[in-house]
C-alpha cells in the first residue's frame, strides 16, 4: 500500500459530537424502556453505567452505592493486594444475610487490637473466639469506646451471647433479634464453631435496596480491577469478586494475552479484557483468548487522557465500540462491549449503545459523587472533587499502576490531573442519566438496549451543526451544566 493511501484510505474515527441520533417511529413512552443490561457472558445489571477502576472515582464506598441503586463500581487496583480484597470484602459484607466472612477476634487481644480492627474493616462488632474458632463472647464499640486500651478482650467482652444455627430462617432471626434488644446474632455449629453472622442492619437494608444487583447468595455484586500479570491479586480478590477487569491501556498486545490465558484458568470470576480499539483487537481475542466473558472499549477519549497527545495514537470510544461490536457479531460470540471513555451525556451513552455497546463506563461523572474518594475542595465559590488519570503522575506516584501503560511510556505521563463539579450523590446522577438514556430510547423508538442497536440511525453533524444543537444565542449566568 502505498503511503499516500494510508491518509486517502484513513479510517474516520468519530466521536460522540459528531452525531446526533435520528429520531425514529416509536410506539413507546420513554419510561417504559427497560435498560438492563449484561455486562458480561453471565453477569446482568439494571442501569448500564460502571465507574471506572480509578483511585478518585472508585472505592468500596462508591462501589456499595451503585450496586445498591443497580449500576457497577470497579474497584480501582492503585494500592496493594492487600487494600484491594479488603474494599472487595466490604462491599461482599455490605449487606449480605448471613455474613461468611466473619471478622472475629481472639480473648487474648487487647481493646488497643481491636480498636484497629474496628477502623480497618469498619466493622463495631465482633464475635471472640478461640484458637479452634469456638464462640467466647462478643464484643461491640459500646464495650470498648472507655475502656483502657491495654484491657484484654476477655475481660471487656458480653460472655452471655444469644446465637443462631444454620437452620435459623430470616424471619426467626429478626424475632430472636428483636426479642433480645441485640444487634448481631452469631451463627455456631454443634460445637459452637462461628459459621456466620446474621445484622440487623443487613436485614434493614436488604428491603431497602430493591433495584439492587446482588450475587446469588443475596450479596451485593463486585468488581475488580487487576493488571493481566498480576495473577497472586487476581486469585486473592477472587474469593470476593463476581467481575475481574483486566486493566491496561492497550491490551492488544501478545504478553497480555498470554498472561490472561493464566488468569483466566485460575479464576473463577467473569473476566472482562481492555482496553481495545479496533476490529482486529476484537478479532484476535475472540479467535484466541477462550473464556472472556466481556470486552472494554476506548482509547484515548478519557477526559484526563494524555495518550493520544503524548504518543498520537488513540481510538475514540464511539468508533472503537462500533468496531468492536462489529467484530462481536461477525463472529457472533457472546461478549459484551463496554463503552469506556469520553462520556459526559446520557445522549453520549445513547450513541454508545447504538453502535453496539452494551453498558457505558464513565470516570469523570462518577468522580464529582458524595462516593467517590477523591477530595472535596471548594474553589471560587463552587465545590469540585479531585479527578485524575491512571496515568498521571499523581497516580503513579503510588507505582501499583505503573504496568498499565507501555514499558517505554512508564517514564511519561499519559494522563492529566484536575476537579471536576462536586455533583452531590450518585443515586441522583444515575436518576438523570437513566432518565435521559430512557428519553433517548423513546426518540429512537427502542424498548430494550438491543433494540437500539437494531433501530437507531446516526447523522453526522458539522462542528457548525454540533453548536446549533446545544444551548446557543442565550444568556445564561454561571458556569454551564453538563446534563
Ligand atoms: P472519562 O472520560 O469518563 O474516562 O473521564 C474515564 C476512562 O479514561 C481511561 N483512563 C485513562 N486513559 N490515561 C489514559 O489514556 C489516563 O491516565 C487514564 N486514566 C483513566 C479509563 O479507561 C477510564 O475508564
């Protein structure tokens, strides 16, 4: 091919501003549409929209939040192994019935031991056992918050405790709960073995939530990031998470493929690949990678992005889902495709569902949450939320995600720090953008999200028409809204 060619026969990667989606025949009110979603081969959601693996967008705070309202959180990977299972063990213990998982401690320690244990897990109360796990007593924040911190458990904790069997329904646990004025009932075995725990503020919650995705065992869904060679922190988060991310900003790459064929036989997880750009990327994993159960999709259009100024490579998110999708259903495998990057709008998700996306990962709208981690700042008269890349300096200062970006680029920076608008919690930017996404649905004519990717029509806009389609000729005081 000669090298005239390459510009003349350029691939035209558009991108969310330079459509607008044709209205079409619709036999639907937009609340009737129905935006559930799979985002991977097994796993379902009820609001397409995940937030994105980043240390100012996604704790396990964030991540309870959105599986409670119906959407996803990834857990960020920019911290140790360590840190990680504990976020996934947080949103696991969140709200599940019976608590597994229990966090227990010894008589011997002291009130100073478990004072930290309170903070790190943050949990104010546990159940004391042996060394052979047999119940002793229990001990809550109440028995501890005036006692001296070098006081043994044994001596600060209720010895008489009320328990449960494994044959202890819901309903008789809140009785037995509400007869006794407690807050937690252990649940022993014939020897008195601690096998669970039933909360009352489990219990309470798990009415309240109804939209809420949940694991089969009533627990919140999770998921979690991790970089395809670190195969120790996927098999330990393994345990907690229904969805691993396999984490880089170019996966189309041999070593990475050859390191998630490893993790992909080690766990038991949905795994999802990213990021990827481009058809043949689809291709190759679909043709090579056995058991992927979901693609991420983007580069480049990340608000905090650099990649595509540093190196002048990038596939912008809209073009990158249609070719993906593309590639998907040429093949006609089972993965979904996860827009990723670039979106602002519920239009902009919209347009990702019409060229074939299945759900919408956003960073920058999740980072101006109540939840989300970054901090809260107030900056001439409006509060703002740090936000920044994954790789940026701030973020690799840390070094956990040194690996996601290229060998040669660890030395560059490939995103940008900022702050973004304080939005208030996320319960209402998923109102408004599942609101939006419904309205959309309505204009296109489409009652489900694989019936936009058969129904909606895009037209290309000018950068002319794209500013006669937003707000224009009209005073508006203050910064403007994004939605
Ligand atoms: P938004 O537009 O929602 O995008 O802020 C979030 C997505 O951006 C990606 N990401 C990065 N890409 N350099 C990049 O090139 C970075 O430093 C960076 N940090 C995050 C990531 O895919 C995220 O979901």
């Amino acid at each position: 091919m000669g090298f005239r060619s390459k510009f003349e026969n350029a691939e035209k990667a558009l991108t969310f501003n330079d459509v607008l989606l044709l209205p079409g025949w619709t036999t639907l009110e937009p609340n009737e549409a129905d935006v559930m979603t799979n985002i991977t081969k097994n796993v379902k959601i009820n609001i397409p929209l995940i937030a994105s693996p980043m240390d100012t967008v996604t704790e396990a705070e964030m991540a309870i939040a959105l599986a409670r309202e119906g959407a996803l959180g990834v857990l960020h990977r920019n911290c140790s192994t360590k840190e990680e299972v504990e976020m996934a063990r947080r949103v696991k213990r969140a709200e599940a019935v019976i608590i597994r998982d229990v966090v227990t401690v010894s008589p011997d320690s002291t009130v100073e031991d478990l004072l930290k244990q309170m903070e790190e897990h943050n949990i104010k109360g546990f159940p004391v056992v042996d060394d052979e796990s047999k119940l002793q007593g229990i001990v809550t924040w109440r028995d501890v918050r005036l006692a001296e911190h070098d006081l043994k458990i044994r001596d600060v904790m209720t010895e008489e405790v009320i328990t449960g069997t494994e044959d202890t329904d819901l309903e008789q646990a809140m009785k037995i709960l509400h007869d006794h004025r407690i807050e937690k009932l252990p649940i022993v075995d014939k020897d008195g073995r601690v096998q669970g725990l039933i909360t009352m503020k489990d219990i309470t919650l798990k009415g309240k939530f109804q939209e809420a995705v949940r694991d089969e065992e009533g627990r919140l869904l999770c998921a979690a990031a991790t970089s395809p060679f670190d195969l120790p922190r996927a098999k330990a988060l393994d345990k907690y998470v229904d969805v691993m991310v396999l984490d880089v900003s170019h996966f189309h790459n041999k070593n990475c493929f050859e390191a998630t064929k490893e993790i992909i036989k080690n766990v038991e997880a949905d795994v999802i690949v990213g990021n990827i750009g481009t058809y043949q990327a689809a291709e190759d994993i679909i043709t090579q990678l056995d058991g992927v159960a979901g693609l991420r999709v983007g580069i480049g259009s990340g608000s905090i992005c650099s990649t595509s100024v540093v190196t002048r490579a990038g596939a912008p998110t809209m073009y990158a889902t249609s070719q993906v999708a593309d590639a998907v259903k040429t093949y006609g495998a089972d993965i979904p495709v996860i827009a990723d990057g670039g979106m602002r709008n519920p239009g902009d998700v919209a347009v990702a569902m019409a060229v074939g996306a299945s759900a919408a990962m956003m960073g920058n709208v999740f980072a101006g949450c109540s939840e989300s981690p970054g901090r809260l700042v107030a900056m001439e008269g409006r509060y703002y939320k740090e936000y920044y890349g994954m790789g940026s300096a701030k973020a690799r200062e840390k070094r956990f995600v040194m690996d996601r970006y290229s060998k040669p680029s660890k030395s560059i920076n490939e995103g940008v720090e900022g702050w973004v608008p304080y939005r208030g919690p996320v319960k209402e930017i998923l109102g408004e953008f599942t609101g939006g996404l419904k309205a959309a649905m309505g204009y296109v004519g489409a009652s489900t999200i694989p019936e936009v990717w058969e129904k909606a029509k895009l037209a290309l806009v000018t950068e002319r028409g794209a500013s006669e389609a937003a707000p224009h000729d009209i005073f508006r005081p203050g910064p403007s809204r994004t939605i």
